[in-house]
C-alpha cells in the first residue's frame, strides 16, 4: 500500500502548519506557543483527551478506536528549535533572530498532527493511540521527564515509536536498525590544578598547560587501544581554555569534551579510563584534577519486535527498496532513548532529501516528506492497534 489517499489530501493544509511553527521557534522547555498550538489542534480534531504540562511543557492527546480494546500505542514528536540564526531566506524563515529550526521538529510536530488528524476523523483501530510532543530534545532532556512525570503509566502506554527526518536520504525513504541505533552522548569538564609562575621558571611551577595536552593526546589511546576495535566509541576534546599571557604559566587549565558510545559496557569503560588517565598523569606530575562527568542521554536502542513493525509498516508504504532496515548507527544523541528504555518501540528515520545537514542554519525541513510520514503513523496505528 502506498501512500494514504486522505494523507495525501492533508499534504497542504500540514505543510502550513510546519510552517507556522518554523517561524516561531522556541527552545528547550519554553516551547508554551508551539505547545499551545499543538493542544489547539487536537482539540479542534476533537481528540478525546488532551493533557498538557506534562514534563513541563510536553503535551499528549489520547484518540479511542472504534473497538472495546484498552491496549495504547504511543507516537512521539519533540518540539524545540536550536540557538542558530537562520539564512535560508524562505517565506516562512524564523522571525526570531538566534532561534531556528534546524532539526526539523517542526516537521516532526506538523506531521504527528497531521496523522492526530487522520486518526480522529477514521478511529479504524481498536484500543488507544497516544500522540506525545516533547519538549526539549535538543540537551534538555524533556522525552525523560515525560517519563518521569508518569506519562507511560498515566495513559497506559505498552509500546513507543519515534521518528526523525534525515537529509541526505531521499524523500519517500526509510531507515532504522534493531539495536542501538543513536549514541549515549556523556560530557566531560576537566580542571587540571597546577601551580602558576613566571614562564622562565618552570621548574619552579607545576604546568598545567603541559599536563592537559598530555592528557588529551593520551585519551586518544581509549578508542585505539582501549576498546575492542569492533566496538564503538568516539572521544573528543572540543574546547581547551588556559592561561593569559606570554610570559605567565598559569594555575589552572581547563577542557571539555564528548564520549559517545553505543552500548552501556563501553560507556562505562570509557568513563573510567578517562578518570584513570587524569588521575595518572596529574599523579605523575604532582598536579591534581576536578573531573566533572556528567551522564547525558542513554544509548537509543530500538527493540527487535517493534523494529520489525516498524520496518514492515515503512515498507508498506513506501516498498521493500526503499527502507533500509541495516542502517549504520549514528554517534549523534536522542532523548527519545528514555522512553525506549521505559516501553518497548522502535525509531525510525524518514528521509529529507538533498538538503542542509541538521543544525545547519541553511536547513530547512522537506515538506514533500509529510505525507509519507503521515501515512506511516497511521498505518503503524492501525497495525498495532487492529481490530
Ligand atoms: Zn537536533
Ligand atoms: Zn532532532
């Protein structure tokens, strides 16, 4: 089956609403505009329960079937927007300089209404279809306080699905994984304390600029030569901050960094041969260290079952060619994890296409994308939910 006549037909009326919210995007938690439209919708669908600050700013609607049955599938779009001023010049271009939606969460919400829509007005299932928008994804952490709000166990939610659209795959196709499919994406801020002075007396000093350069080229040995090489893990020092003149050595040195990894053996491997090589190399300099290591979002993984759903869905719509169901993991983060690991389910990519990468500000969302997107939640629903 291809794509869904009456998906088709919503093509235009939710491309305007992506672009309604393009161009006024909100970040993190402070999503209320965008969540307040979202509750609009739904109850203009006439969805039968609509609950609203639930992991502070996240909304769910609940939509009953036609059947007696009590079994719930939840469907989950996020919200938020990114800090980066767009330049992509369209119509509908973000109206608020610094705020823009660079990962296609306006896609993402558009068409979860759009398939609220559809489901509403056929209720051809039988049991209860969730539709959550989250706020804050993008570093906030708002799927997990969803979770932690109680919202699996509010509307009984036994299975979860997540999508998000991916540049570079053509439109029409699909992409997932059973397993791990997105990284756990831990931080890391490092303060190596020295001993400060004049540059032409070393040795009376203790360098913490020498010993932070040693430790950061020695945490490369943890991908080459810490790890199984068949096994995935990225480290990467990304700012680096010491010292204020030529002639000073200073007290302290300061740096940050990224450990991605794909399962919870190597994450916790990487978290302690990065805390044995700073504790080392300070010792074998006689300076010490501040580690502040803070566990960021989970390893995403998809649950084999419902990855075979999801596979079996995608491909119903849009042909066995055109979903690839090996797709490689990516090292990138997704707060959708925390309702994997509360609720078996499965996220799938939907592809956007030639366009900018995500968190370009050159990016815009693909609304050629929607009606295949619709047409997978509904189908989805109607497939996990049949009468
Ligand atoms: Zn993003
Ligand atoms: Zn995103």
């Amino acid at each position: 089956m291809p794509i869904l006549n009456r998906a088709a037909e919503l093509q235009d009326e939710v491309a305007e609403w992506r672009r309604h919210i393009h161009a006024r995007p909100e970040l993190l938690f402070a999503v209320e505009n965008t969540a307040a439209f979202v509750a609009e919708k739904l109850k203009e669908f006439g969805v039968d329960e609509i609950v609203t600050g639930i992991g502070r700013t996240g909304v769910v609607g609940l939509i009953k079937g036609k059947g007696e049955g009590s079994r719930t599938v939840g469907l989950r779009a996020d919200m938020d927007a990114l800090p980066l001023t767009e330049i992509t010049g369209k119509p509908w271009a973000s109206k608020i300089s610094g705020k823009m939606h660079a990962c296609g969460h306006d896609g993402h919400t558009a068409m979860l209404l759009g398939a609220a829509k559809y489901l509403a007005e056929t209720r051809n299932f039988n049991g209860n279809v969730a539709v959550i928008f989250q706020p804050a994804e993008e570093g906030g952490g708002g799927g997990n306080l969803m979770v932690k709000d109680g919202m699996m166990e509010r509307f009984g939610i036994e299975e979860v699905y997540g999508m998000h659209n991916l540049p570079g795959l053509p439109v029409g196709q699909f992409a997932t994984r059973k397993g791990p499919i997105m990284a756990a994406t831990d931080e890391f801020t490092v303060t190596i304390k020295g001993r400060g002075g004049h540059a032409a007396q070393p040795h009376r000093t203790i360098d913490p600029i020498a010993i932070g350069a040693q430790i950061v080229t020695n945490l490369q040995m943890i991908a080459s030569r810490n790890v199984d090489p068949l096994r995935s893990v990225v480290v990467s020092v990304t700012k680096f901050n010491a010292g204020f003149a030529h002639n000073v050595i200073p007290n302290d040195a300061t740096f940050a960094g990224t450990i991605r990894t794909l399962d919870e053996e190597v994450r916790a491997q990487a978290e302690a041969r990065l805390r044995e090589v700073v504790a080392g190399i300070c010792a074998a300099h006689a300076a010490e260290a501040d580690i502040n290591f803070h566990r960021n979002y989970p390893v995403t993984f998809n649950h084999a079952d419902e990855t075979e759903h999801a596979v079996a869905i995608a491909s119903d719509i849009a042909g066995e060619a055109n979903v690839n169901p090996e797709v490689d993991p990516m090292m990138g983060g997704e707060d959708f994890s925390y309702m994997l690991n509360a609720r078996p389910g499965a996220f799938i990519f939907i592809g956007n296409g030639d366009t900018a990468g995500l968190h370009n500000p050159a990016y815009d969302f693909n609304d050629e994308a929607i009606a295949h997107g619709i047409s997978y939640w509904v189908r989805l629903a109607e497939q996990r939910l049949g009468a």
